[in-house]
C-alpha cells in the first residue's frame, strides 16, 4: 500500500500532471463560460468592466478619471485589454487573461519542485475550481495570482515582488493588507516602500494627465454609505433575525450597486461600526506582528501568518461580505503551504470547506436567500462565517506562537533563507 502510495506521490509531482491537472481545471472553467463566449455575453461583473472599457474608448468616459470609481485605477488596465478581441468577445478575452495568470501562478509555485510547492499549486487549482464563477468573474480573481507571485519573488527578485503587490493593490485594495505585514517583517521594506511609490507615481500621473487628479483616491470612500452586506460575518445575527421574524430586520436590495443587505434591528448601528472595528483589528494584528518580531519569530513564517491574519481581517470585520474575498484568503494560503507545508494544513483544510460553502451560497442558491430567506442556505452561510472566525483565530494563534518559540529550531519558511527570508 505504501509502495502504491509513494508511486501516486511520484507521478504527480510530474510538472506533466499538474499542468494537465491545470488545463482540466481551466478547460472546465471555458466550457462553463462557452455560452456566454459564443452568444456575446458576460458572466456577473464582467458586463460592468466591459460597459466602463468601451465608454472610455468610444466616448471619453473614463471611470477613475472623468468620475468617482468604487475601484482604485489601476483595474482599468485589464478591464482594457479585455477589449483586444472586440466586444463580442469580451468574455473570451477576460478569460485568456485569467488563464494566462493563474499559469504564472502555478508556474511560480511549483518552480523550486518541492512536494510542499506541488501541494501548494494543486491546492490553488482546487481552490480556484471550487469558487468557480467568482474566481473568472471578478477582479479579485486576477490580483490573487499577482499577489501570489508578488510574495513568492520576495526573496529572489526584491523589485519586481515589490512592484506586483503595489499594482495588484492599484487594481484592488485587499493586497494592502499583505503589503502591511510585508513593512512589519520584512528586513528590505524600504525596497517595497520605495517600488510602491514608484507604481503610485505612474498611477498618479495617468490620472493627472487625463485632468481626474481630484478622482485619483474616490474608491477609498465608495463603500461608505453601504449598509451590512447579507454575506458578512458580522451580519449574521440581523439575518437570522430577519429569518426567524420577532424584529424589523430585513433584506434590502440596493439596485444601485447590485447588492442585498440587511436593514433595521440593529443593521444600522452595526454598520457604522464597521470601519472602526477593522481600523483598530488591523492596527492590533500589526502590534502582535512587530510584538512577535522583537521576540525573534522568524522572518518568514511571520510574514505570511501575519498577512493570514490582516487578510482576514479584513473580511471578517468588514461590511461588505462578497464571494470573491475568498480568493484573497486562497492567495495567502496558497503560499503559506509553498513555505510551510504540512504546518498549514489546519487553514488549507478550512479554505477547502470555506470555498464550497461560498459557492454554494453565490451564486447557486442566492436567490433563494434573499427571496425565500431559505434556512438550509442560511445555515450553510452561516458555518462559512463561523469557519473564517476560525481562520483569523488560526492566524492569531500562529503569530503568538511564533513569537514564543523565537528564532530557535528550523524555522526558516522551505525556500527561503533565514538571512534572505521575506
């Protein structure tokens, strides 16, 4: 049996499998999408990016520039070249963009050939197959490879890491979270502060030269007046509330943004306390990182538990509760087992569970939420939340352990020197 069992081993950490393993996954992702690609059509988000792409090309509207936009400018650049194949093909072209990442990715992952950089990239294909639509259909699904390389060439290639993780947060804010944990605990962070302001510069300089400077910085206050997002962590109470009656807690669809909340009972006041709340985890999880460091936790273990932490953070205490923010969470996982192997396997264990779960809920049986307030729904919501409190404790738990066991023993993360670990 265990003969067998080495000879299965052997077979896939052949580069040949997991790259027929990669296009299994991503040939299913295309035959999915086939009706929309040959129709003319766009799955969720995408019809958005494509209206905002050819309104800028066609008739000098550009989202960022000309207006206020929920998303940081840099989401332009993709949004544009998925207009290469015209707009019948929109899709298509969105999709070859994907694709095109998520190899980079895989490629990064498995390029030392390591059984934990195997485990690594089948897990993010596993992972990126199991959020299915959100994970092709978002943004979010192309900065998640691009802060999967950005922290993997940390180490060997300081700049270019650098500049990955500063244009992955011009594209969508979420990295910022990992680049905060990189300034705590990474010994070159002046290279990441210095590649950063380059990047912003450039940005910068796009917007201005388009006479939008004033526009430059608006998705920093898009989400502002939203109300708790029915998928949120923290909104879970106001919809059982909603379900079970007994108050005037209910859901509310906001047309405008294409989004259902929860209203009344305590909605409200709970959403106002949202941003503080984050404000001050994220500050208490940098405190324990910097607390951890001084102890001599080892550089890069605490660099990505602690961009673990921050990124679930962010979701946990957040308003907004889309599907997509899972792959953020996928992003750093997926490079905390290329470090750490097996020492990993409780978080990648939970993404496997949280990945269905959210699928499940959006886009499968969302209507059935929102409309029906379905309890089977409901409950399966409910564990997926439950199960990312477990994640940000996890990540919590990590840190101060770091922090006591110190710099003694082996723990410098696989691939990465303790006296050039990111």
């Amino acid at each position: 049996m265990s003969q067998k069992l080495a000879a299965l081993q052997e077979r896939f950490m052949r580069r040949k499998s997991l790259w027929s393993c990669f296009a299994l996954v991503h040939l299913g992702f295309f035959l999915a999408l086939s009706g929309l690609v040959f129709s003319g059509g766009v799955l969720s988000d995408i019809r958005f990016y494509r209206q905002w792409a050819f309104d800028g090309l066609n008739d000098g509207i550009w989202q960022g520039i000309s207006m206020d936009w929920v998303y940081p400018i840099g989401a332009l650049a993709p949004m544009l070249l998925a207009t290469i194949l015209g707009p019948a093909l929109y899709q298509l072209a969105w999709f070859l963009i994907f694709t095109a990442l998520n190899a980079a990715a895989v490629a990064v992952l498995v390029k030392p050939g390591t059984p934990s950089r195997y485990a690594a990239a089948y897990w993010w294909l596993a992972v990126t197959a199991l959020l299915g639509p959100v994970a092709v259909g978002r943004v979010d699904g192309l900065t998640a490879p691009l802060v999967i390389i950005g922290l993997l060439l940390l180490a060997a290639r300081p700049v270019v890491a650098s500049a990955l993780l500063a244009l992955a947060t011009w594209m969508k804010v979420w990295p910022a979270a990992v680049i905060l944990a990189v300034l705590v605990a990474w010994p070159r962070r002046l290279t990441l502060v210095l590649t950063g302001a380059a990047v912003s510069a450039v940005m910068a300089g796009i917007v201005a030269a388009g006479g939008g400077i004033h526009h430059l910085l608006s998705f920093v206050g898009a989400q502002g007046a939203r109300g708790m997002q029915m998928e949120a962590p923290f909104t879970t109470p106001g919809l059982w509330q909603a379900i079970l009656g007994g108050s005037n807690a209910y859901i509310f669809e906001d047309k405008l943004i294409n989004t259902r909340e929860v209203r009344g009972a305590m909605g409200e006041p709970v959403a106002a306390l949202m941003m503080p709340l984050l404000a001050a985890a994220a500050l208490a999880v940098v405190l324990l990182l910097i607390w951890a460091l001084r102890r001599g936790a080892n550089a890069g273990e605490l660099l990505i538990s602690g961009s673990l932490a921050l990124v679930a953070a962010f979701i946990v205490f957040n308003k907004v509760g889309s599907p997509q923010f899972m792959l953020w969470l996928g992003a750093v996982v997926a490079v905390g087992l290329a470090w750490e192997g097996r020492s990993w396997r409780v978080p990648a264990l939970l993404m496997l569970a949280i990945a269905p779960l959210t699928t499940l809920v959006y886009p499968m049986f969302y209507a059935a939420l929102y409309n029906d307030l379905n309890v089977a729904v409901a409950l399966a919501l409910t564990v997926r939340n439950v199960l990312l409190l477990v994640l940000f404790g996890w990540s919590l738990v990590r840190i101060v352990r770091l922090a006591r066991t110190g710099g003694s023993g082996s723990l410098s993360a696989p691939g990465v020197r303790p006296e050039t670990a990111p």
